[in-house]
C-alpha cells in the first residue's frame, strides 16, 4: 500500500490511497503528536489505519523522533504493540 507524506512547520499529514489519512503536529525537532485517523467506510477492516500509524513509526525511528499518540486509535495501537515503545513519547512503565 502506498503511504505519501507531506509535512510543513507545525503539520504534517501521511494519506493513502482510497482518502484515509492521519494528521499530526510537529512538536519541535525531535516529536510529533498524531492527533487524527480517518478511514473511509470503504476501507475498513482492510489495516489502512494500521499501516498510516506503522509509517508514522518507521519514520520517527528514521528520524530520531518520538510519538505522542494523541488520537485514540493511534493510542489503541500504540498500546496493542508493545515494540512501538522505544518511539512512544509517554509510554507506559509496564
């Protein structure tokens, strides 16, 4: 599945073909806080959101970011996956 991904300043935004995205905020150089995933009826149950927030992910690890899953089902799986962690901005002790 194709992921694209445009960030600005404060913005950013990754989409996927068939309209579903997720936004985020640029919140200095070393974090994001993703604040919204939509998914068109369309597609779900297909894992368009999960591969918009795995991206987001691979990126950060890329980047040297970490991730404050603001939007609750960024934070669904964040929580669902325990290997996010080393990028989760405010993870959980246990």
């Amino acid at each position: 599945m194709q992921i694209d991904r445009e960030e600005g300043e404060t913005k950013g935004e990754y989409t996927a073909e068939g309209g579903a995205y997720m936004t985020y905020s640029v919140a200095g150089p070393s974090m994001i806080i993703i604040d919204h995933t939509e998914v068109p009826e369309s597609l779900k149950g297909q894992g368009v959101g999960l591969a918009l927030v795995s991206r987001a992910v691979e990126d950060a690890r890329k980047e040297g970011r970490t991730i404050v899953p603001l939007c609750p089902y960024a934070n669904a799986q964040f929580r669902r996956h325990k290997e996010w962690r080393d990028v989760w901005n405010g993870a959980p002790k246990s």
